[in-house]
C-alpha cells in the first residue's frame, strides 16, 4: 500500500484521468473528491461489496434455473456479433 500525507485541497493522481482531492480534514473524518471520466465507476467499498454480492447472487439465481428451460431464454446463451467487427 503506498500512503500519502496531503493537506486540504492537495491531490493525487491516479493514471491519467482520476484525481483525488482533499477537501477537509474534521473530527467526523476527512471528505476526499473524486474526478474520474464518466466511463469509470466510483463508489465508497462498502457499496461496492454490496453490488458484487448482489451480482454473486443474480448470478447463482440465473444458474438455478429448471433444466426444462433452456439457458438461451434468459440471454444466457452464445453471445451474437453485431456491427462487423
């Protein structure tokens, strides 16, 4: 883990797009900005481990479908190309 020290509005950068910025350091916590492009999720940990056991759990219904039903009904079956490429 690489562990920055930064004082109110100072940054970091991560890559070429996202910017992390100080806004205040508080009692309550320290509040932090975030830019990123719109093409790349942000989200606090603990609501991005929600949405992967939400998925892990999407992902196991789909698999417990009947065997009388086949897997392509749900989209589940061999992706199709489009557009030529």
């Amino acid at each position: 883990m690489l562990v920055f020290s930064r004082r109110r509005n100072e940054a970091v950068i991560i890559g070429d797009g996202i910017e992390i910025v100080v806004l205040s350091c508080g009692r309550e916590g320290v509040r932090l900005g975030v830019r990123a492009p719109l093409s790349v999720p942000v989200h606090r940990k603990e609501i991005y481990e929600q949405i992967c056991e939400e998925n892990r759990q999407a992902a196991g219904a789909l698999g417990a479908a009947p065997a009388s039903e086949p897997a392509a009904a749900e989209g589940g079956g061999k992706p199709t190309r489009r557009g030529g490429r």
